[in-house]
C-alpha cells in the first residue's frame, strides 16, 4: 500500500475513484502506519548454563520470558513473527535485533553469535576468547520480516570441547512496517 499525494481540487466532480483513491486508500495507509507505532516485540533469556558442542553453530534454547507484547515466543529456541505484529495494509516490518551471550572462561580459540530469520544469518560477530576472563558478545541486526518467519540466536565456540555458554538475551523489536 501507498500513499497517493492530494490533487488540488477545482469545480470538477468527485467520483468514487477519487473517494477510494484519496480518501479510502490514504486513511488506510494512514492506519497500518498508526498500528506500526504501537510497541510490539519480545524479549527472553537464559541465565543457565548450556553446554555448547566444539565447532558447532547451537541455537540457544530460551528459558525465561521477560518481556513478550504481541504473543512472539512460547518456549524453547525460536521467536515467531506474530500475524499481529503486521500492520493492515502491510506485508513485512523492519525489526531491530540485540543479542548478548556469556561464555565461560576458557582462552582457546573463538567466540561466536549469529542472529538467524528462517535458518539463514542476518548478523554475526566473532572475537578470540578472552585469556582471563569470560567471554561476552553483542551482536546488533536489522532486517524485516513476515507473519510466521522465525527468529533464533545460535552461539558457536572453538575451545577444542564443550564449553558452557553461561547466559544468552535475545530482544527482537518492531521497528516499523515496510513493505
């Protein structure tokens, strides 16, 4: 749906063209907009351990619901993309992506977190572990989405074994309708 600019008016008629054009159409644009700004999004996490296979892409599985307006998440790895979410008239929002994750300390080789819509990346951030400390990462993403796409987090580490990723957040936010 797009917006159609006002013509100047003169002593012509109006038809119902015009009314559906200029009238009906632009309030429904102006609608879809409106429902665009309502807050929607959905934020979960994991402040237990997971033990994350070496050399391995893992998605996260979420334990905790922080927060969910719009019925985004039920349980497990993934966040669904609720039909409500979608405003009238559109067909996919832009969403902003945050994750964070926690690796245990272990200083060989490297740490990873991946932001997925339908199993395909849309983000990822590596860095070398960290020689003293655990290892925290942060990753920022935005792409757009439709009713039904999936969302997920998948870590990755390569410390020769299992290392345990100690704690993962995963926010997904509509940002605004797009297409």
């Amino acid at each position: 749906m797009s917006w159609t600019s006002p013509k100047t008016w003169g002593s012509e008629t109006l038809t119902s063209s015009d009314m559906n054009t200029y009238v009906r159409d632009d309030l429904l644009y102006l609608y879809g907009i409106a429902q665009g700004v309502v807050f929607s999004g959905v934020q979960v996490s994991r402040s237990t351990d997971q033990s994350i296979s070496d050399s391995t892409e893992t998605a996260v599985s979420f334990t905790t619901e922080n927060l969910d307006f719009g019925g985004w998440w039920s349980s497990g790895t993934t966040v669904t993309v609720p039909a409500g979410a979608i405003p009238s008239g559109y067909t996919t929002v832009a969403v902003l992506i945050f994750c964070a994750a926690r690796f245990a300390t272990n200083a060989t080789g490297r740490r990873g977190i991946t932001a997925l819509k339908n199993a395909s990346s849309v983000g990822t951030w590596s860095i070398t572990a960290l020689p003293s400390d655990q290892t925290d990462l942060q990753l920022t993403a935005v792409t757009t989405v439709a009713s039904g796409d999936t969302l997920t987090m998948d870590v990755y580490q390569s410390s020769g074994g299992a290392l345990a990723c100690k704690e993962a957040r995963f926010t997904v936010l509509r940002y605004a309708p797009a297409t």
